[in-house]
C-alpha cells in the first residue's frame, strides 16, 4: 500500500537525520516561496508534515531528500503542496452556539454607535466565504431586532485564490440546509436547481480578497474582527505577532471573535474576554507606553515587509 511510503519520513532519529530533515524542509519552504511568493516557514511543523507527507504518497516518494528534487523537477509539485496546505474546512453558523453567543454582544456594539457610519467587519482565513455570509446574516438579524438600519461592509480575505473566487459567486450545495435554518434560507438565498445562492443585495456588501494576512496591510477602523481557526496553524511566535495586529485593526471597543480552540494568550490586557468559553473578546484602549512597545516591538509587519 502507498500509506507505507512516508511513515518513516519524519521518524528519522540521531542528530545527523534531524539536520538532514530539517535542510529539506527549509529548501521546501524555498521552493514554495520561489513558486507561490507564499512563506509557510512560521505555520505549525505538526500541519506541514502531514501535508508533506500526503503529497509524497500521492507522488509515491518514500524521503524528505526524494521529495525536494521531485519538487526541484516538477515545479507544478510546489503549487499541489500549496493547495494541500491551504484546505479549508469551513462552514455557516460553525459552532452555532457560538453565534448565538456572538448575537448579544453586536446588539451591544450596534446599539452604542452612529447608525450613519458603516459597520465595519474583517473576515481574514475567510476560506470559501461562508463565515463571512454567516456574519452578515447575523448582524442583519441583529438590526432588525433592534429596529435600527446602518450600512454593512465586510472584508472577506484569503491567501487561496480559488476559495476567495467561490466566495465572491456565493453558489453552494443544497446540504448547507443541515446548518442554515429555513427562515435564513428563505430570507438571504434563492434556490436554484441543486444549489443555493446568495442573494446579490447580501453578495454586494462583501468584498472578496486575496491576503495574506501575515505580509499584507491589515485593514483599519474595524468594528468586528471574525478570524476563527486561522490561529491554530500558526505558531507560537506568530500568533502572538499577529494579535496585536487585529488589535491595530480593530476601532475603540471592536470585538475580535475566535475559534472554539483559540486564544488571545499572553494578549488578554489588550483583549479582556466578553465569553471566555466561545472565545469572544473585546479591544481595550491600553496606556500610550503599552501601545508604543507594541507598536515598535517587532509585530509591526508593514515595517518590517520591503
């Protein structure tokens, strides 16, 4: 069987294999830097390997040092492995109670600001946009409920070109009627044929991008900052790069919504919780000296980016 093929690629031992590992996952990362203009050397090691590994037995390579000139060779191989890494797994309403959750805490947001200003939202990892429309459908709801009306712009964002593009036509299998209930689908989707689209006046208020977050200007003046389990493929030192980030990005009270398995670690003075258990926070405005050792630490990525 092919599964034989890579299990001993990353369970080399003795000094002399860990360097010559480590070497071919720096001329990985390389190859797919030179091929993609993408770095993946700051995501979890745990996530690339086992992509790494599944493309070698999809191309039946059984080492590291077989895989790099494979790569060397096939310079489509660095597009395939950057595909791999970026698979989404994405839903609408994914942890539903975490959404009911979120649901009181906007109705507190919406009812404290000028309804002639938009409500700004930042969806980065938006994948193939079906958090983002979850987003909206809520804040929609929320405004009803509170019999107010103000303009929604949302920026949905993703390294994966692909995804963003499927996002951006809002077409999607007639299964999502397993997450979204009938009054959304009848209120925010038409059916048509085996699918379900969104509705364009729905469509019109988000705009799609290619971003990598890491690299990239983040946006500014954000009410609410939706990046749910794009942390958990970062590392540590990255992670904690980029809450300061969303903390820039975020305006005076903005709230910054998690995944259920995320964090704002060592960042809990900058973002006290709202509900710790749905991973809900809310931005503090902290001391000038606190925001100036942020701001010249360096987790300033335009600074640092040529």
């Amino acid at each position: 069987s092919l599964a034989g093929y890579s299990k001993k690629a990353f369970s080399e031992d003795g000094t002399t294999a860990i360097a010559a590992q480590a070497d071919c996952i720096e001329k990985i990362f390389l190859l797919l830097r030179q091929h993609t203009k993408h770095d993946f050397s700051q995501y979890k090691p745990a996530t690339l390997h086992r992509r790494i590994e599944r493309r070698m037995i999809v191309n039946q390579i059984d080492n590291l040092a077989g895989y790099v000139s494979f790569m060397e060779q096939h310079t489509a191989e660095a597009q395939a492995l950057f595909k791999d890494f970026l698979i989404s797994v994405t839903g609408f309403f994914r942890d539903q109670e975490a959404f009911v959750a979120l649901e009181s805490h906007l109705k507190t947001l919406i009812s404290h600001r000028s309804p002639t200003s938009p409500l700004r939202i930042w969806v980065p990892g938006c994948a193939t946009g079906e958090e983002a429309y979850s987003i909206i459908m809520i804040v929609r709801e929320c405004l009803g409920e509170l019999n107010q009306d103000m303009d929604i712009q949302v920026f949905a964002t993703d390294l994966d070109e692909e995804a963003v593009n499927r996002g951006r036509r809002g077409i999607y299998p007639v299964g999502i009627g397993a997450d979204v209930s009938a009054e959304r689908l009848r209120r925010f989707f038409i059916r048509t044929g085996d699918t379900y689209v969104i509705k364009k006046e729905i469509r019109e208020k988000v705009v799609f991008a290619v971003q990598d977050i890491i690299k990239d200007p983040p946006f500014s003046k954000v009410d609410l900052i939706c990046c749910r389990n794009l942390l958990i493929y970062l590392n540590g030192d990255l992670q904690a790069r980029l809450l300061p980030l969303l903390y820039y990005s975020l305006s005076k009270d903005g709230v910054l919504f998690l995944g259920a398995s995320e964090n704002v670690g060592k960042h809990s003075d900058l973002f006290p919780a709202l509900d710790n258990k749905w991973k809900i926070y809310q931005r503090r405005d902290v001391t000038l000296l606190k925001r100036q050792q942020l701001q010249f630490s360096p987790l300033d990525f335009q600074r640092e980016t040529p």
